[in-house]
C-alpha cells in the first residue's frame, strides 16, 4: 500500500495511491494517517474509493511522529568525502520534529545561512515499541518506509560545538513523502536505488545495498539507546556527492535553487529552496 496525507497543511486528508498512480480518499474510512488506522485500511479495494481530482499537495504521510532519530555517515564513501573515520558504530542524532515539512514544500534557508546542504535518505515508520530488539527481529517494527532528505546547514551543524541538531533540526529541513510504502510493496529495502539532483544536475547516486549498517542493525542498535515508539521516524544515512563533499569546490544551497529526489519505489519530491523569511513559517 502507498498511504498518503493530502491538502492543505493543517488540514490534509487521509488517501491512498492506488495502482495508476491516482489518488483515493479514504476519508470515509479513517480520519487520518496514522501507525494505528494503517491495518484498518489494508483490506480496503482501493477502486471503491473516490477518486481525489487536481493538483494537490502531498503532505508528511503519517501524522503523530513522535521523535526523529537519524543516522549519520552510514555509507563509506560519504565518510570518506566529509573527511572523518569510517563508523565503527552507527552515529545517532536527533532531528527536530518541527524540521517535517511536506515532499513538495518549500525549503528555508535558515537565517544568515551560508552552508546549506542536501542528504537523499531512506526512512522508516516504527510500528511499535522497540527497546532492545535483536537484528533477527528488527524488521517486524517497521510500519513502512518514506523518502526523506536530511537538508543540513553544515556551519551550524560542525562549527558551533559539537551539536548536529543545530544544523539539522531548522524549520521544513526535513521534508518526508510523498508516500508510506507498507513492508509487503518493498522486496528488499537494501536494494534501493537513490539520487538526487539540484537544478537539474545529479549531485547524488547510491544504493541502499551499500550502507555501512543495515536497516536490521540499526534499528537493534538504536533501540538499545532510545526507545523507538510506535510513529517515530528513523532516517538512514546518505549515499555520497554532497555538497560539502564536493571537489574542488564545495557548493552550498542559495535561494531559488531546486532540489529533486527519488528512491525507487518511495516517489519523487521538489523542493524549492527560498531565503529566510519568518512570515512564511506563521
């Protein structure tokens, strides 16, 4: 199944994708997205559903995320381009549960920003408790998976102190969606191709296959530190060609670049990137 939330934000409806690409409502049937309405939307057909016309917006397709944890430098060669050790344990971080925003909403600059930055990331949806899960077990806690990217500010995050979350955790820095893709719908979640590009040029290409930690390990690994709720996001890890990793010359965001992304399987998403502008995020 692909679950989606869509309409205004603060006001999104429940619907699901069905298999031309169209959007169903299920408004009828639940009052939204949640881990918990997930099951009681399974045995729906989705062709008895009314079909949801226009353009709409994609909004974060679950609601309730309750916590953000996030991977860091899980793949080698993005250790390799930041200039720093291979992990001999997966790094965590926590990112803001106010950084969500929608796949297709604009993205802002923090103020004063000079070293804004994008990470393509595979996530995940807890299904339920997690609290010393072993690798073998894992898998049964997730809920399904989404797109993510882990937008950063990588001056913020590196050289005030030994704190990502201040470069991580900005409002709408961590769009999520379009859809949550339930387990049966992805074959093997470490054989997933990614990218991402910023206007129009491919800054990013990898591969799930190629993370340093599977998702198995991680997600055992994490439970033994935080304990992982029912609804709580868990992104990843980005593949290599990241700004800051770039040679000769690093490149940062600026306002009116445009992000794209994609996983296969977990939908696309566009970002415009716009200058910092308090009003906009009333």
């Amino acid at each position: 199944m692909k679950l989606v939330r869509y309409g205004a934000k603060g006001a999104e409806k429940p619907g699901l994708v069905d298999a031309q690409g169209k959007i169903r409502d299920l408004s009828a049937h639940v009052a939204d997205i949640t881990v918990d309405t997930i099951a009681q939307v399974a045995g729906i057909d989705a062709a008895s559903l009314p079909v949801v016309e226009g353009d709409v917006r994609y909004g974060v397709p679950v609601k309730g995320i309750g916590k953000i944890v996030a991977i860091g430098l899980n793949y080698r060669d993005h250790a390799i381009e930041s200039n720093l050790p291979i992990p001999s344990e997966p790094m965590m971080f926590m990112k803001a549960v106010s950084s969500l925003t929608g796949p297709n909403d604009f993205v802002m600059l923090p103020e004063g920003s000079t070293h804004g930055d994008w990470e393509v990331e595979l996530g995940f949806i807890v299904s339920k408790t997690a609290r010393y899960v072993s690798e073998e077990d894992a898998l049964d806690h997730v809920a399904g998976y989404v797109l993510a990217n882990d937008v950063s500010e990588r001056f913020n995050q590196k050289e005030r102190g030994t704190q990502w979350s201040k470069g991580k955790g900005h409002d709408t820095f961590c769009p999520v969606g379009p859809w949550l893709v339930t387990p049966e719908d992805i074959a093997d979640p470490q054989d997933l191709p990614m990218y991402l590009d910023v206007n129009g040029e491919r800054m990013q290409t990898g591969n799930t296959k190629t993370m340093i930690f599977d998702l198995r390990q991680l997600i055992s690994y994490a439970s033994r530190f935080v304990t992982l709720e029912p609804g709580d996001l868990v992104i990843t890890g980005t593949p290599p060609g990241v700004g800051e990793g770039k040679k000769p010359e690093k490149i940062f965001l600026k306002a009116g670049d445009v992000m794209e992304l994609g996983i296969e399987g977990l939908g696309t998403q566009r970002q415009d990137v716009v200058a910092f502008d308090l009003a906009k995020l009333a």
